[in-house]
C-alpha cells in the first residue's frame, strides 16, 4: 500500500529535479523514492552501528581474533 508524504525541499533542489524529471520524461515522485529506495538504507545502517558503538555491553575484537573466531 502507498502512502503520500509531503515534504518541503529548497527552491534549488526542487528545480533540479524538475530539470531531470523533464529530460527523462519520468516522474518527480519516480525520483524521490529511487533515492528513498538506495538511501535510506546507508542512513539506517549508520544509526543501527551508532546504537553499537554505544553499546556498553558490546565486545570488541581485533583484525586478528575476529580472524581466528571466524577461522579466516
């Protein structure tokens, strides 16, 4: 199911992906989620190895033992 978003980008941004959307014959909301689709994962990668790092409890290993345990 979809669902609409509205959100508000600057005048520059909103021009280039006019411009490209023009000259491509696709759509602007094309553009927007195959952006959504290729980043949004990176931006939830990032904040999920952040919550690890901060993570008291968490172990950390070396090159060298997460070599061995893995039997690389």
């Amino acid at each position: 199911m979809s669902k609409v978003l509205n959100v508000r980008i600057e005048e520059d941004l909103s021009d280039r992906l006019d411009l490209l959307a023009e000259k491509t014959k696709r759509s602007k909301s094309f553009y927007i989620k195959e952006i959504l689709s290729q980043h949004l994962a990176e931006y939830e990668d990032a904040y999920l190895a952040l919550d690890r790092l901060n993570n008291r409890n968490a172990k950390y290993y070396s090159t060298e033992d997460a070599e061995k345990i893995l039997d690389l």
